[in-house]
C-alpha cells in the first residue's frame, strides 16, 4: 500500500463562494413537490436536512496516494467554463418540449431542497453567427440540414430581421436568466451575401472564402449583431470572427480557411466597427495547438507570434482584441507525451508574447486514441470517454494554463458506434445507453443527459470565474491526477481528481494556511454517480474507482 499524505498548503487570497454549507447556492424551489424528469439532476419536495452527511473516516479505500498542493503558487486567473450550441440548438430551442430542462441542466448554480445540484453551472456560452446557408435550403450544397445555420439579415442582405435564429435566442435568454457570466458569439462563415461563391463553404482553398468588398460589411455585420443583443439585454463579451483557418472548408459544413493577413484584415475592421462597445474579439480558434507555435500550415500558422508579435500581421495593439490566442485541443491528445508537451510549448510561445491561453473546442474526433489507461474505442464504456474528457481538460488547464476551456457540442445523436464521443445531450427517438439512432432530431424527440455533462460539470460548476488555479502536485501516476483551484477570498478550495484506476484512493489531507471552521463537500460522478454530493464531516477523502470526484473545502 501507498502510505502518503496530501498537504494543503493554502494561501490567503481573495472570490466566490462565502460558505458550502447548505447556504452555499441559491435553493431551487421552481420543482417543490414534483417528481422530475429522470434526465434532469433534482429532487422531490426536501429539508436541507435530507441532505447526505457521512462521516467518511471509515469508508473503505484500496490504497492510499500523495497529493501535494500549495496555494502560494498561483497560476492563471480562470474565465470560464462553456459548450457550444452547434449545430443543433436551433432545432432544440424550437422544437423540444424539454428545451426549458435542458437549459436549467446546462446554465443553473442552484440546489433542489433535497441536495442535488440542478445544472452544472456553464459560466460560458457560445453561439454560432451562422453564415445564411440555412436560408438557402437545398441551394446551400450541404446536405445535412443541421449543418445549415440562419444568420440575422433578410434575404435582401440588407435588412436585419431579428426573428431569426430563434431557438438560439431561446438558450442565449436562458443562458441570461441563469446568470452565464460570459456570451461568445462565434463565426465559421462570412454570410453567404459577401462570399466568392456565394455558399458558405468555401472552394477558395486556403484563402478565405470573401469578396474584397466584403471585409468592412462582414466587419460591420458582426459588430451590429453585438450592439443588436447588448442593447437587448444580453451583453456580448466576445466574438471570434474566424474558426479553424487551417482548414479549407470546401464542403459538408460552413466554414472557409483564411490566411493569417487575411485574418488581421478582418480584425483591425471589426475593431474599428466595434468601437465604443465593450465586446473583445477573440482569435483565431487555431484548429490544433501547434498552429498557434509552429509553422505546421503556410500563412495560417505561427499565429500567437503572427497576431500578438511585432509583424505586419500584429493586432496586439488593437482595444477590442483580447489578449488571449483561442485554440482546438483536437487531434493533439493521443498519449501523455503530447498532451504535454504540445501545450507547454503553446503556453511558453505565449507567456513570451505576454498573452494568455484559451481551449475553445474539444469533442473526441480521435476514435482510436493510443494513450495509455484507455480501452480503444470499441472497448470504451461512456464513462471510459468521459474519464478521457476529464484528462483532456486537465491537460489544457495545466500544461497550456487556458484561462477558459470549452467543450464542441452539447447536442448530438449517437451514430456509427460512435457513443457519446460528440455531444454532452443525447438527442433522438431512442436514447438508451449504447444504442445508435438515425432518427430525424430537427422535429422534435426524446433527449437524455450523458455522463460527459456532469464530468465537465465536476469543474464547471465548482471553479468560477476569477478562481485561481493553484499548484497541485500528484506524481508521476498518470492514473491518477488532478487540479485545484482558490476563490479570489480565500475562502473556498476546489480539488478536482480523475481517477483512473479500478481502487477507491484516499487522500489523507494535512491542511494548513486554510484553518477555522473547515466544511468538507464531495461530488462524485463515476458510472452509476451523477456529481452526487456527500457534506462529510470530516477530511477524509476517499476517491472512488474510475471517477470524477470534486471536493470543496470551505470556510
């Protein structure tokens, strides 16, 4: 057995919560007496005494393992946690009865009076600027429907008609109402009235897909947008004018490559356009991290030192440009080799530049990764690539030091075998685990929430914005890992652990720098827990097999 300690080495430092006791969120009354729908996280009619309270001291633990966390070691300053509502939220917003469930599920920080968290807490959200191929129909080329997006002008490109997009709206206005700290608007097409071939794909190959005339009206389109639902009551705090320039784009979904002068282009216009608005502009949504640091693609590549360096291409000086390069964890996690040192190489090309980093998409495009603790896909449970999301997030959050991480899609089908690989809400007429579904879910249909949501939950809804991640020290097991994080008061301690090995672990802490009246909270999602929460009454901490597992120490 492995006899080590966990040390707790807090600082004082200054945030969020006050307390984790039961005061510590709002309490959710809307559902008092109801039984609720078995996909959505909540609970019958309860006392705050209902809630669960373990003395764990003597919980059963196979082995025991070091963890080492110092708080007076501070890293970045966290921004926010999101998901994207590509490319089905549209469909959701208008056509599922249960769209009103799944928005409290992604958006809400309340309690149930029975103890159970009623959302996991997104303090992000990002919204797709479609390009107008949904208008098109058919005419788009893109057969897939759900692929086509509305944008906000008429069929003039003139007139903007504020009716569209109107599912997107409906999450946009929950988002709000839940109190979504920050709204991403995000473009992965100039709209189709301005492109070279009038589609929002592109077949420019790796230029981008836009007129020359079309600059300063796609500039001006954007920023009307912003001014359009920050004057409506849902501020925008960013837009990201381009995604994955890399690639061209020439076919099954809008999209366009665009040249890193090309980009600067745009951006200096849109600065300009924004002006007095305080939406920051966030680029280039890089589609792997080594386009950011290396000159792995001709024109679009090297783009931290291309947009925040000294060259023609440098937009750092720009007011409205945030001082983060957004890129996609995709294809660049197969081992823990690259996990690694692909993004330390991202976060030392930043810290050079004086930026920061954000991880602004991930879902599992890789069906076969060959990193260590994963079964292979055919092998995988959902809960084996929900782990796989968990070390994903770790990586970005520690190696690249993201300030903000988000997941692709929150809604998805199951298709091809493919399993929960794409989406945090499974869509269709047949929703059972493991059981594929081509049904059509642009009309309406059942819906049932993963376990990739509550994993992403295990942070999102626990590390605010303005918490700090602080350093935290597991060994060299790459079975078992983790991050921690201090509320901007010092009042509150986030330990996220992933645990994956088959042993429930303990960790014996021996705090210090964090004294006084200690609360000790534990939320747990493994492949029959959905963050279930545990208030023990005392530090014992035993990890389960195969888990997720927050803990929250609090004053």
């Amino acid at each position: 057995m492995r006899k080590l300690s966990l040390i707790l080495l807090v600082a004082t430092a200054s945030s969020f919560m006050a307390s984790c006791s039961h005061e510590d969120v709002k309490p959710d009354q809307s559902n008092t007496g109801q039984t609720q729908d078995p996909n959505n996280p909540g609970g019958e009619e309860g006392t705050p005494s209902a809630w669960k309270v373990v003395n764990t001291s003597d919980e059963r633990a196979d082995d025991e393992i070091s963890v080492t966390v110092n708080a007076a070691t501070v890293y970045q300053t966290m921004e926010g946690f999101g998901a994207s509502d590509c490319w089905l939220g549209e469909y959701v917003g208008t056509k599922y009865a249960a769209k009103s469930s799944m928005a409290k599920l992604l958006f809400s920080q309340d309690t149930t009076l029975d103890g159970q968290l009623s959302g996991i807490g997104l303090s992000m959200w990002r919204v797709n600027l479609g390009a107008g191929s949904a208008e098109q129909g058919e005419g788009s080329d893109l057969e897939d429907v759900t692929r086509r997006a509305e944008c906000y002008l008429a069929n003039d490109g003139v007139t903007y008609d504020w009716t569209k997009c109107k599912g997107q709206q409906y999450f946009m206005q929950e988002a709000k109402k839940y109190g979504v700290e920050k709204m991403l608007l995000f473009s992965n097409s100039p709209l189709v009235f301005w492109t070279k071939n009038g589609k929002a794909f592109s077949n420019s190959g790796d230029k981008a897909n836009l007129e020359d005339e079309g600059y300063e009206k796609f500039a001006e389109y954007m920023s009307e947008v912003s001014k359009h639902f920050t004057e409506s009551g849902i501020p925008i705090d960013y837009i990201s004018p381009v995604n994955e320039p890399q690639y061209n784009w020439d076919g099954g979904q809008e999209g366009s490559g665009w040249q890193n002068s090309e980009i600067a282009k745009l951006v200096r216009l849109l600065d300009e356009k924004l002006g007095s608005q305080t939406t920051q502009i966030v680029i280039p949504e890089a589609a792997k991290w080594s386009a950011t640091y290396s000159n792995t693609y001709n024109g679009r590549a090297n783009q931290i030192s291309e947009f925040f360096g000294s060259g023609e291409n440098s937009v750092k000086d720009l007011s409205h440009v945030h001082k983060v390069v957004g890129a996609h964890s995709y294809w660049e996690d197969r081992n823990w080799t690259d996990l690694r040192k692909i993004r330390s190489n991202a976060y030392n090309e930043a810290q050079s530049n004086g930026i920061g980093l954000w991880q602004t998409e991930w879902s599992m495009l890789d069906d076969y990764p060959a990193t260590d603790n994963y079964p292979g896909l055919d092998g995988a449970t959902y809960m084996d690539n929900a782990l796989y999301l968990s070390r994903v997030i770790y990586s970005d959050l520690v190696w690249a030091n993201v300030s903000s991480w988000c997941y692709w899609t929150v809604w998805g089908q199951e298709r091809w075998s493919q399993k929960n690989r794409f989406y945090l809400i499974k869509l269709g007429g047949n929703v059972a685990d493991y059981a594929d579904d081509y049904s059509d879910v642009t009309t309406g249909g059942n819906w049932a929430a993963n376990v990739n949501l509550y994993v992403l939950g295990n942070y999102s809804r626990f590390v605010r914005p303005g918490f700090r991640r602080v350093e935290m020290d597991c060994g060299l097991d790459r079975s078992f890992f983790g991050s921690a994080f201090l509320s901007e008061d010092g009042n509150t301690l986030v330990a996220v652990y992933t645990n994956l090995t088959d042993q429930k672990l303990r960790v014996n802490p021996s705090v210090s720098g964090f004294s006084g009246n200690t609360k000790f909270l534990r939320f747990v999602t493994d492949k029959d827990k959905r963050l279930e929460r545990t208030n023990m009454s005392d530090g014992n901490i035993v990890v389960p097999a195969k888990s997720v597992t927050t803990i929250v120490y609090c004053k």
